[in-house]
C-alpha cells in the first residue's frame, strides 16, 4: 500500500480549499441535456453549464467499471485491474482484467482523506466486493467515510433492499419511503443528507460523489414523472430529433457548422418503424434524466443554503455513452453505443461549475478531456498528492479552470476488453477490431466516423499501430482474444 501524502492541516480548521461534488449519471447520452442540443428538460443542469464551462467533448471508457475505476485513480482501467466490468475479484489469471479495482493503489477518496477532506459517497459503486469475501473492497474499504448505494451495475430502479448505508444492507426503506423508493431521488436524498452532517460536524472541506443509476436499462420511472414528458417525441423519434440536436448543437458553439449526424442505415430505418416502443423508451429516459436533473439542483439548493455554492466545484458526466435505441438518438450527432469505440460510446458531455474558482463562465473547451483527469484536477485544487511512485495517467484540468494555457493530451489510448483497441493522437483516430482490421479516421473534419482512411495513409497506420502496442505492453493491456478465450475455456469446463 503506497501512503498518501498528508499535509498539515487541522482537523476542523478552515482551509479555503475547494468542495469537490461529482456527478455521473449511467449511461447517458452525449446530446442529452438541453446545454448539449437536447430536447430533455434539463434546466438545473443547463444552469451549471452556464454559470461554468462545457467541454465539447469529455471522453470516458466506454462501460460502467472501466470508467469508475479511471474516475476513483486517474489511470487507465487495465493498470487498476479493471479493463472488464467488475464481478468477483481475482477472475481471472490476467493484471489487467483482475473485474475488481486493485487494492495497490492510493484512491482518489483516500489521498482527499488525508489531506482532511469528508469523503461522502451516494449511488453506484461497481468496482468489486459485491461478495462478502470482497468486503475489503467496498466504498469504505477505499476511502469514503460515508456510503449509502449499491455494489453492483444495473438493476430495478424500485428496489431499496439492493442498497447499502455505511457499510451495512440498507433495511430502512419500507420505513423512510413506503411504497415510494426510487433510486434516483433516493441516491439524492442520501448526498444532501450527507453534506448536511458533515458540515453539522465541523468545517473541513467535502468530496461528494454521486454515482446516479440512471438512465441506465431498465427504464423505469414513477407514473408521475413519465406523465410529464406525455407529449414529448409524438412528432417522430429519430430522424426528426436527430436534425434538431444537430441543429441546436451547432447555435451553441459546441460542433462545426459542417458537421452532420450520421445517417440512420435501411435497416435502422425499419427497426424504427415500429414507433410506439421506440417513443416510450425514449420518453422513459426523458423522464429519468428530469429526475436527475431534479437531484442536480436540489444537491447545488443544499451547497448554497450551507453557504458552500461559491467554493464548490461541481463536475457532471455520464459514465459512457447511451445504450440501446437511446443511442441512436442519444449519441448525436456521434456513432456508436455504450460497449463501443466509437466516439458515441467514449464521447459524453463534460461540465464543470465553481463560481469562486472558474474564470469567465459560460466558455466551451475544445480540446477534450477524459475521466483519468478528475483526480490529478482535484489532488491539485486539494493540494494533496499521492507518493510513493504512483504515475497516474490525466493531467490536471486547473489550467482550463482557471483560463490559462492547457497542454491537453498528446495522445489516449482505450481498449475495451480485447473486442477494439484504439489510440487518439491529435486529430487522427485509429481503430481495431478484434478480427485485427482497423480503420483511421480524421476527427477533426469527419466526427461521426464515416470515412475511414486507412488505405491512404498505411505509414500513419503503421506509427498508431506500434504507439498502441507499445502502450499495451506496459499498461496489463492483453492482444484480442486472450481474455475472452480464458473465460471461454473456463466455462466449458465448469459443465
Ligand atoms: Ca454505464
């Protein structure tokens, strides 16, 4: 275990250090919020981006784990164990893909806990220790102080016996909601308490993170709240929809006039003309990201009656990109899904909110961020740091905050699981299957990913290929097909 940093402040003493509050909301899609061209009703969220500054474009990993664990590190998933979604520890034989965050590492939460921060915790964990010989792998085992959520991924949106409160099965919720538990408010409801008691305590600053379960599947939202969005998408859900986030995307600055969306194939055309499930589902989302919007501004109504707004920097994303037909409306004007390479499935909206601390609100960044620099951006706000040799992989966004010249990435690297390996270096993208075929694409002119280079240009295909390599090798980053062969093999041999 490598020791994190303390420097010497007090306990209780006033430090004029920043809150830090993250919330990442599953699985949704980059257009979503009506601040990213969205038709959602999203005024709290809106109201962040305003007051603070959106990223055209913040990259994640693809998939619930593999992006919390770059969150709670600041280093690529496979460093930490997690290139695969969690589920037992130790699965599997390979560093990269141990499905459970690696203990050897100093978490966000705990370099924040050391440097005096309260560490709170409310929503979705999914980083291991589902299992009871797991335990030391739960929220309180790495960092957080305090922890009300659920372990695992996706599950039913009604179910408080799923949940657990600092450390223990979370029995209360008969008791505190009746026949009225739902995730969403719940996970909100447990984040405005826990500011409250930690501010009730003393005046040390505070880490909330929010980790809401929705909008992922399945799509369950209170009667009440659907009623709300009854009208919304009765004039066509895709092709229309699409043409209007584009639209709106383009009056706000965030993409080039030029871009288009990506056009829907013949056979997304026809699976979309059975439109009554395809309006519900996306109606059902609208409803569920109003309800996280609500949580949005009843977490900034709390900051500010604690007196906190001002010196709080809020930072909201999605985990990964939308799933299912979602995606098809939800990743405009991008390509792709969740579980996917494609900018639709890494690309979300990234916003990030302190009025004390953020010069000239209302700006968009143009060169795009990614997870892994949430936690080198708030060691350094913090002033804390992690010794011992721990080199983590982001770098800190305090100079876009602040106004000033920001280096960006020269290059990022993902792989998802052997199924696609890719590397963004400047403008170009390289992208491999599996099946070994890559394609290269020009961000910068072609977004969505329609054009694919390759061909022309085999010596830059060959300079990406070996750059991706040689961080593979050094990053538990395994060739394709390896692990799922692993898993494969294991399962024929337990029938
Ligand atoms: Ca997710």
């Amino acid at each position: 275990m490598i020791a994190a940093a303390i420097p010497a402040v007090e306990a209780g003493a006033e430090t004029g250090r920043p809150n830090f509050v993250i919330i990442l909301t599953d699985d949704a899609g980059y257009s979503d919020p009506g601040c990213y061209g969205g038709e959602m009703s999203t005024p709290n969220i809106d109201a962040l981006a305003a007051g603070g500054i959106r990223f055209a474009k913040f990259y994640t990993n693809a998939r619930c784990s593999p992006t919390r664990a770059s969150l709670m590190t600041g280093m690529y998933p496979h460093r930490v164990g997690v290139g695969d979604l969690c589920m037992r520890h130790n699965e599997t034989p390979f560093p990269g893909y141990k499905r459970a965050m690696s203990k050897d590492v100093v978490t966000l939460p705990e370099a924040l806990r050391a440097a005096g921060y309260h560490t709170l915790m409310s929503g979705k964990w999914h980083l291991g220790g589902r299992f009871d010989d797991d335990a030391d792998r739960r929220p309180l085992a790495r960092g957080f102080d305090r922890h009300f959520g659920k372990l695992g991924g996706g599950n039913t949106q009604f179910e408080p016996s799923l949940f657990r409160l600092d450390g223990a099965p979370y029995t209360r919720g008969p008791e505190e909601y009746g026949d009225d538990f739902y995730t969403t408010r719940a996970i909100t409801d447990y984040a405005v308490r826990f500011l409250r008691q930690a501010r009730e305590q003393d005046r040390r600053p505070f880490f909330l993170y929010v980790a809401y379960t929705a909008p992922h599947k399945p799509y369950q939202v209170p009667e009440a709240d659907l009623r709300r969005h009854q009208g919304l998408y009765e004039g066509g859900v895709w092709e229309p929809v699409r043409a209007a986030r584009t639209r709106r995307l383009r009056s706000q600055g965030l993409i080039d006039r030029r871009w288009r969306h990506t056009p829907l194939t013949s056979e997304q055309r026809a699976r979309f003309d059975r439109r009554g499930w395809a309006i519900d589902e996306m109606r059902r989302v609208a409803a569920m990201t109003a309800v996280v919007d609500e949580g949005v501004g009843r977490i900034v109504d709390a900051l500010r009656e604690l007196g906190e707004l001002e010196r709080t920097l809020i930072v909201y994303l999605s985990d990964n990109g939308p799933d299912g037909f979602h995606s098809f409306v939800g990743a405009t004007p991008l390509t792709g899904a969740k579980n996917r390479l494609t900018e639709g499935g890494i690309a979300t909206h990234g916003i990030f909110h302190w009025p004390g601390g953020i010069r000239k609100p209302g700006r968009i960044e143009r060169r795009p961020g990614h997870v892994i620099d949430l936690m080198p951006t708030l060691l350094e706000l913090a002033g804390a740091r992690v010794e011992g040799g721990q080199r983590l992989d982001g770098r800190s966004l305090v100079p876009v905050l602040e106004g000033r010249r920001w280096r960006g990435h020269e290059t990022l690297f993902w792989e998802l699981y052997s199924q696609q390996a890719m590397i963004r270096k400047g403008r170009w993208k390289y992208l491999a299957d599996a099946d070994g075929t890559a394609r290269l694409y020009d961000l910068r002119a072609d977004p969505a990913e329609t054009v694919d280079l390759a061909a022309r240009n085999p010596r830059r295909m060959r300079d990406l290929a070996a750059s991706y390599q040689r961080w593979a090798d050094a990053n538990n980053v395994m060739p394709p097909g390896v692990v799922e062969r692993w898993h494969r093999e294991r399962k024929q041999k337990a029938k």
